[in-house]
C-alpha cells in the first residue's frame, strides 16, 4: 500500500514539474513574441480604436501658417489621428455612459467635464447618440518643445439626438467652432481643453436639380446569370452590352442599377468594384441610355456613429461617376421605409436627409431620388428630392387615383414609378398564382394608365431569376419562385408575352 502511494506522489512530482515546465515556456515564447512585434497602438487603448474602420469625419485643414515651431506632415497626422480618435471616444461614452477610452484622450483635467455629463445622464437615464461629420481646423500655435499645440476647428457638423429612457427628446444638426488645446503625454496627443465658442443650427441650402428633361422609359437591371451580385467576378462587359442593347431596342431609355454597401467595401470602397461600375456606365453610353445609380444597397444600420463612415463610401462613388454623361442621377436608398419599425423614423429619415446634402454637395448637376416602397411614404424629404419616386406593387385598379393624389400633394416636383411589375410564376407553391398572359395583361393595363396620365417609369425587370440571394428575399421558397418571375424575359432567354408591352410603344 505504500509502495502505491509513493508511486502517486512521484506521479503528481512529475505532473507538476511538466505543468512548471510548460508555462515557463509558454511565458519566454509569449515575452519573445511580444518583444518582436511593434507596440500595436490598439492593443494599449482600453476601447482598441480602429479609427479607419469606426470614424471618418471629412477634415481640412487650413493652410499652415502657426506661431511657434513649423510643423512636419507626420506629426500633423499623428495630431489628427489622436484628435478625431477623442471626439469618437466621447461620443461612445455619451451614447453608453461609459467612461472607457476617456483617459487614452484627454487630460485629466480635461476629464473631469465628461465625467460629470455622464454622471447627469446616466442619472437622468439620457443618452447622446452623436457624430460629426465636417471639420475646417486651422493649427493656430505648436510649441518649439514639440508638446503642445493649439487648434480652431471652424464649422465642425454635428448631428445630435439625446433620448431619455430610449426615447426621442431632442433632434438636432448644428454649425460650431472649437479651440482646442492639445498635450503630447507618452507619446500620445490628449486634449487638455476643448472649448465651444459658437454654434448656430445647420443647414445645408437645398439646390432643385431638374431630370435633364429626360422622358423616362426604363427597367431596373441586373444580369440574368448574377443577379444581385452583378459587380463580382462573374461581372460580364459582352453580358452587359448585350442586354442593355436589348433593353434600347426594345423602345427604353434608361436603367436602374444597384451599389451593395458592404460588397463594394463600405467606407474602403474596392477599386476593381468602382471599375465595373464605371463600366457598366460606359456600356449604357454606347447605347445610348441612361442609367439611376441607387446607392447602400443591403444597407440597413442607420446608426449614428457609422455616418462618417457612409459618408466616404458616397463620397468616393459620387466623385467617380458626377461627370459620366451616362450617368441619370442618384438614388438614396432603395425602399428605406421599410426600415422604420426596425430602425425609427426619426434616425432613419435624418440618415437620408443628411445624405441628400452630402450628394448634392460633391454633385451639384444630376438629380437625387428616394426609392419609397410605396407612393404614402413619397411625401418625405419631398423638399429635398429633385423628383419623388415610389414603387408599385398593389392593384392597378387604384394605380391612377394614387398617382393623381400624389401629384397634387406634391406638384411642383416630377413623380416616377421606378418598380412595378407582376410575377408569372404558377407552380407547386402557387398552383393558382398568375401566368405568363396575365403578366402580359398587367403590363398592357399598366402601360395604358402611364400613358393617360404621361406616368414616368421604370419596370421590374428584364429577366427571371433562377439564383436569388437569401438576403433579398429569404429562405421560403414560395417567395424565392415568385421573385424569379417578374422579368419580361424566361430562364431559357425567351421572351415572354409581357415583352410586348416593357415600353408602351
């Protein structure tokens, strides 16, 4: 019996000492690693900033003429980085009430106001959901030290909302100018003061651009073999070419086609994706069509803090394509009301208010657009829209008096259907759904009422479907059929009966 338990003893000795072993080990390749790789400035930061993924405010800086020691393009940056990193920091301390990342950007004397705010707030159960989307800073001194440097950030756009207990008390956009000292602490800009010195309500002025007196005739477009993935590598200029010259001989003018947000890499936007998209307007150009680019497709965050964001992923696609002579005008959004129930009203509609100004500011020629799910939504943002478009999916029957009634809500500003269309699919989930000569009957009916009333238009869509991404649709396979049949042409390239009747020649 105690030749066993001397034999456990040895046993859990030698246990021990691999376990001893293996973390001294474990401890010298961790120490070994750690000194063999750079000083990764997120891993140091209690909130890990990523800024070029999280905020990016459009900065321009005024040309330097400081006081005090010149200043170098590097240090300059790193100054900018540090000081957009802060405003980001406290703007997700005011949305969380937390005081995470504070210290990494602000003095401790500069602390002690934030803290107090969110100590109010979190009393009074408010939270600030905010951003800012321009800044004009001007370096007015740098110290011949090199430790202290002092800004006026002139017209900084802020957008604000504050809720108490979640819901909406205050909405509001403002103009401000900051001074702005800046302490160089463990190699680290942190402000030491940031004081407001005036602010005013911001508002951009709005400039009604007219539809290039175009009399719109067109389709919504996506190619039959990659539909909703049109820009990836299966991208096809001779696909493309083929089917837009289809779509002009057939007696249309135009076309509406789709920027997925995410696919197109968000604020980071591909440059191989910008290609094709340029393309795809060049082809359009060389038969003669016009083309509605409808912007965040997939798109469906909305938060405040991601503006900046959604703001460079505009930017960039607006600048490349503002003087393609292909190019129609702008579509926001595509049916963003439906967004409402999940996302607020408010937050939704302030995000497409805000992006109206910014389109229109980088493209002061072409038209913006809001595609509403259905013509009662038509009337928001109506003052900032160069023509309303709504989409029509309900009976046709009353397609003439909504049309009508929106007109006369809204006369001064044309109004365009830019969906409609009827499914032809009748088969094992729908055995008595609509065939192929009611799609035709529907088109013909449609065609009548655009005629009579000189109804702008653009159908969906020139293919079925037989590939549709769950995204769009969902899983159900009921629905996934019914989607892949409202196209004028069938799977096999044929052209339907509804054909007849895509442009109401």
């Amino acid at each position: 019996m105690t030749g066993i338990n001397k034999n456990i003893l040895r046993a859990a000795l030698v246990i021990s000492y691999i376990l001893v072993i293996a973390l001294v080990v474990f401890g010298i390749s961790s120490l070994f690693s750690y000194l063999n790789t750079g000083a990764d400035r997120s891993s140091m930061l209690h909130t890990e900033i990523k800024k070029v993924e999280q905020y990016l405010p459009k900065i321009t800086w005024a040309p330097l003429n400081n006081e005090g020691r010149a200043m170098d393009a590097q240090t300059l940056d790193q100054i900018q980085d540090d000081y957009l990193d802060a405003w980001y920091v406290k703007q997700v301390s005011y949305k969380t009430n937390t005081t995470v990342g504070i210290d990494d950007y602000y003095t401790e004397s500069a602390r002690k106001n934030i803290y107090d705010n969110i100590l109010l707030n979190k009393k009074e159960t408010i939270s600030v959901e905010s951003t800012t989307l321009e800044h004009h800073p001007t370096l007015e001194f740098f110290s011949e030290d090199g430790q202290l440097a002092v800004i006026t950030d002139y017209d900084v756009v802020e957008y604000k909302r504050v809720l108490e207990k979640g819901k909406l008390i205050l909405e509001t956009s403002e103009q401000s100018t900051y001074k702005i000292i800046l302490l160089l602490e463990d190699g680290f800009w942190r402000i030491r003061h940031l004081i407001k010195k005036t602010t005013k309500p911001y508002k951009r002025q709005n400039k009604t651009i007219g539809t290039h007196a175009i009399d719109i005739k067109g389709i919504n477009y996506y190619p039959q073999k990659n539909p909703w993935q049109m820009f990836n590598d299966d991208f096809s200029k001779d696909s493309i070419s083929k089917d837009f010259k289809i779509i002009k001989d057939a007696g249309l003018n135009s076309v509406r086609i789709f920027v997925p947000y995410e696919d197109f890499g968000k604020a980071a936007v591909r440059p191989k994706k910008l290609d094709k998209l340029e393309e795809t307007l060049n082809i359009a150009e060389d038969n003669n069509l016009k083309v509605l680019v409808t912007l965040f497709d997939f798109y469906g965050d909305y938060s405040v803090l991601n503006w900046s964001l959604n703001q460079r992923h505009a930017e960039i696609i607006v600048n490349k394509l503002k003087d393609h002579p292909a190019l129609l005008g702008w579509d926001i959004k595509n049916e963003p009301n439906l967004d409402f129930e999940s996302r607020n009203t408010t937050l939704v509609t302030a995000w497409l208010n805000s992006m109206i100004d910014l389109v229109k500011s980088i493209d002061e020629h072409h038209p913006v657009t809001i595609g509403w799910s259905n013509a009662e939504s038509a009337n928001i943002l109506q003052e900032k829209v160069d023509f309303v478009s709504f989409h029509y999916y309900e009976d046709l029957d009353n397609l003439e008096k909504t049309y009508l009634d929106l007109k006369e809500n809204i006369p001064n500003k044309p109004a365009i259907i830019t969906e409609f269309g009827l499914s032809s699919y009748r088969g094992l989930w729908s055995p008595f759904g609509n065939s192929e000569n009611d799609q035709a009957e529907y088109h013909q009916e449609a065609q009548t009422v655009f005629a009579k009333n000189n109804i702008q238009f653009m159908s969906w869509t020139l293919y079925d479907y037989n590939k549709i991404p769950k995204e769009v649709i969902g899983r159900l396979p009921w629905r996934k059929q019914a989607q892949g049949c409202f196209g004028f042409i069938d799977q096999n390239g044929e052209t339907k009966p509804a054909f007849k009747y895509i442009s109401g020649k």
